[in-house]
C-alpha cells in the first residue's frame, strides 16, 4: 500500500468513527476498515481470540444493518 493510500484509508477509518461516536450507523463500503471488539474464548485451540481490525467485505443497510468482515468468515454482525 502507497503512503497516499494508506493515508486515505486512514481518513476514511476516522470517518467511520465519528459517526459512530455520533450515534450514526455509517454507510461502509467494501474495502473499509473498521474494528471489531475483541471476545476471547477458553479451549477453542487456535480460533480463541477473536477482533481487532479487519476488512469489511459486505455492508446490508436493511432493516438491521449487518456487516460481513474478511477476518471473521462467519454469519454477518449487526
């Protein structure tokens, strides 16, 4: 990744967060990067942790918003 773009992608991240922090639910788009709290498990093995940033894939506005992440290939969170 090029500083430009790392640079706007960073932008785009601190967008995110303020609208969040402003009680919005962003608009993502595929391509953003967002955070997701972290949940650790006891006795999974290797899937114990999970969160962090990660990489949205598909955002469903919807009734309930649901984002699909690349970190976590699992049902959408909402």
């Amino acid at each position: 990744m090029t500083g430009e773009a790392t640079h706007a992608s960073e932008q785009r991240f601190r967008e995110i967060q303020a609208e969040g922090e402003a009680g919005r639910v962003p608009e993502l788009r595929a391509g953003d990067v967002i955070y997701l709290n972290t949940r650790i498990y006891i006795g999974h093995g290797r899937d114990d942790f999970h969160g962090g940033l990660t990489e949205v894939i598909e955002f469903n506005r919807g009734s309930t918003p649901f984002v699909v992440v690349a970190k976590e290939q699992r049902p959408a969170y909402n």
